[in-house]
C-alpha cells in the first residue's frame, strides 16, 4: 500500500502552531473582543509595514476585496474589466456583481494576463484592468502599469495567490490603485477560515473600505452610507499575525521544493516546467507544470498515492454561470488558455513535504514518461 503524499497539510500545521495558537487566542477570549479588535488592527499594521504601503484594510475574503476594490475605482453597471480567463471564479463574480461584464484577454505561456492582449480589448466601456498574479508568479506588471497610464484606466491586482511576490523588487499588489488579498485556508498566508484584505496607497479609499465593511457605521452610531458585513474576524487576525511571522519561512521553503522540482524534472522533454526570471520573485502557491498526455500522468500518479489538483479546469468563460448570464465567447480566441487547460497540472509543493516526497513524485513522473 502507498503512503500518499498530500496535496497540502493543513493538520500539520495547525499541529505544530498549536500552542502558540492556543495562547494567543487565551489572550483574546480574556479581552473578549470578537469584531474589530487588536488583532486586526496589529494585522493591518504588520502587512502594510511588510508590503510597503499606506493602507491595508482587513476583510472577510479576497473576493469581497475585488467586489469593493473595483465599486470604489468607480466599476458600475455595464463596465467593461479587463481580466484573464484562467482565474479561480471569484476574480469574474466580484466584476460581475457589479454589473459590469468580465472582458477576457488571452494569457502567455506563463499563464498570466498579456499585456498585447489587453490593449487590444479596451473599449470605451474599459473602467479597469484586473490582472490575476495566478500561482505567485507576478505579471508583467511594467507593461501593464504602461497601458494603465496610456489610457487612464486604473490597474486593480487579483494578488490573491501572491503574497510576498515581487515584480522587480516591489510587492504585487503595490502596483496598482489597489490590491486584493485572500488568506483562504489554501493559501501561503492562511487562516482557520475565511480572510481577506486589501491594500492601497489612496487613504479615501481606504477609509471608504473601512465603511463599506462594517455597514457605513462611523464611530458608534452614525452611518455614512449603506454597507455590508465584511470584516475580518479578531480570531482569525490573531491566527494571521503568528503565521505572518512565518512567512518569510514559507516562501523560502516552498522555492526550495521548487528548485529541486526543476532539477529533478529540469531535462524531460514531455513537461515544461513554471516560468523563471530574474525579475520575477514567485512564491509557488501552486506549482504549475505542463505535460503532454496530463490526464494520463495525473492518473498514474494518483494510482501512486500522489496527489494533484487542475487550477482550472475551466475557463471561466466555459462555466454555466457565464454562459447563462453572458452571450457565448468564441472560444477559439483564446489558444493560448485552451492550449494550457490541456497542460496544466499543480505538483505538491507546501512546505510540509520532505526531499523524500518531491523525490518521490519525480521519479514516478520519469517512470511514467520511461524517461
Ligand atoms: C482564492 C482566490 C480568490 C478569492 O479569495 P477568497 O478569499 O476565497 O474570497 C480570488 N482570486 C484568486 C485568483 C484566488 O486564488
């Protein structure tokens, strides 16, 4: 019988951080606050300090940080937002709850947003361009910061998967008027639960977020404008602050996995490996592959007690959810997606794995290839 080797291992984890979770939460249950405590407020503090910038606003999810990002850009009903369509759903849903209406433009062969394809898709319905930092790897965000300028049309970043990812020594997210983060379970700076945030460097904004996710309430009783329920939970802020100081530490390990993934792998010819430049700092959410027969291999390593994920299978333009709500996209302007989608496959990379494991995956990898 295999032992398999987990995709993620949320239980070691939560194991090793135990105590240390544990009296931190002590701490909380004695002040007994629950909404918009210290913890949050230290959470915001740390991660502004940590991406350098002006603001950071702590949230419920990454996806409520998109839907207010883009509604304070000035996003409204039958806009356009140029987007990439390989992303989890989330990034088109906080478009599409707007009112405004997802406009695809193809990705490169790293699989993020190109920048040639977006400036070919602005209209004069274009309020904004959101690219997704998919898999920790930055977009190029030069050319897209010099489209953003040509046409005034304001840059909002997916960095969702890509916290600590830099663009030539700057942190994504700190390109654009704003950047949204998710600290979703899965992700490389995770909580017990659901989180998110947003940072930018425009105080208004800011300040409009901190209303939009607390009902407009400002102070105690008077409320601004009409609002949501979307803040981040004290308890989920405490968990976030012990982890934030483990960060650093995960990306280091999760690029060493890498690392030995390409020497590994480095010389088959049936598997092209994630993109790598001196510019680019990725901090491997995913680690992404592209291989010939992919459901085949992804077969035989499940046969072998490895498991790997698809991010995405579908493109979201492909989903019931588009389709019924929008008039069908020619798919075949998108070869670059399309050829992916029947490429990609996310390898085990969380920094839980040991030598053994990624060597292990290799191996049956080459097996499976007889390379
Ligand atoms: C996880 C993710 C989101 C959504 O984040 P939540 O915190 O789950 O709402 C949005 N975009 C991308 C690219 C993601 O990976």
């Amino acid at each position: 019988m295999n032992k398999t080797i987990a995709y993620v291992n949320l239980v070691k984890q939560a194991k090793q951080e135990k105590k240390e979770i544990f009296d931190s939460l002590n701490k909380l249950f004695r002040d007994g606050q629950f909404i918009l405590g210290n913890e949050t407020k230290k959470f915001e503090n740390s991660i502004s300090n940590y991406l350098k910038v002006k603001e950071c606003v702590a949230l419920n999810s990454g996806t409520d940080a998109l839907t207010f990002g883009l509604s304070l850009i000035g996003v409204r009903k039958g806009d356009e937002v140029i987007t990439p369509p390989n992303s989890f759903i989330g990034s088109s849903a906080a478009i599409v709850h707007l009112g405004a209406i997802p406009i695809f433009a193809d990705v490169r062969v790293d699989q993020n947003i190109d920048p040639i394809e977006i400036e070919k898709k602005i209209t004069k319905k274009t309020k904004a361009i959101m690219p997704v930092h998919l898999s920790g790897l930055p977009c190029d965000m030069e050319k897209i910061m010099k489209i953003s300028k040509k046409y005034n049309l304001p840059v909002i970043e997916d960095a969702a998967q890509a916290i600590g990812t830099k663009y030539r020594e700057k942190f994504v997210g700190t390109y654009g008027e704003i950047g949204c983060f998710s600290a979703h379970p899965l992700k490389n700076l995770n909580a017990m639960g659901d989180a998110g945030y947003l940072v930018t460097n425009n105080k208004k904004i800011a300040e409009k977020v901190r209303l939009l996710r607390n009902h407009g309430i400002k102070g105690r009783d008077k409320v601004i404008s009409f609002g949501f329920v979307s803040r981040m939970d004290n308890v989920q802020a405490a968990i976030l602050n012990i982890r934030l100081k483990k960060l650093k530490g995960v990306i280091n390990t999760r690029r060493a996995n890498a690392r030995l993934y390409f020497r590994e792998l480095g010389k088959l010819k049936n598997v092209k490996l994630p993109y790598e430049n001196k510019n680019y700092f990725h901090t491997y959410h995913t680690f992404v592959i592209q291989a010939e027969n992919r459901n085949e291999l992804k077969k035989h390593l499940e046969q072998k007690g490895i498991s790997t994920k698809i991010h995405y299978p579908y493109l979201i333009f492909e989903q019931d959810a588009y389709k019924k709500r929008f008039k069908n996209i020619n798919y075949k302007k998108f070869p670059v997606s399309r050829e992916l989608n029947k490429k990609i496959l996310t390898l085990p990379i969380n920094q839980y794995m040991t030598v053994k494991e990624i060597k292990k995956i290799c191996i049956e990898i080459k097996n499976f290839y007889k390379d």
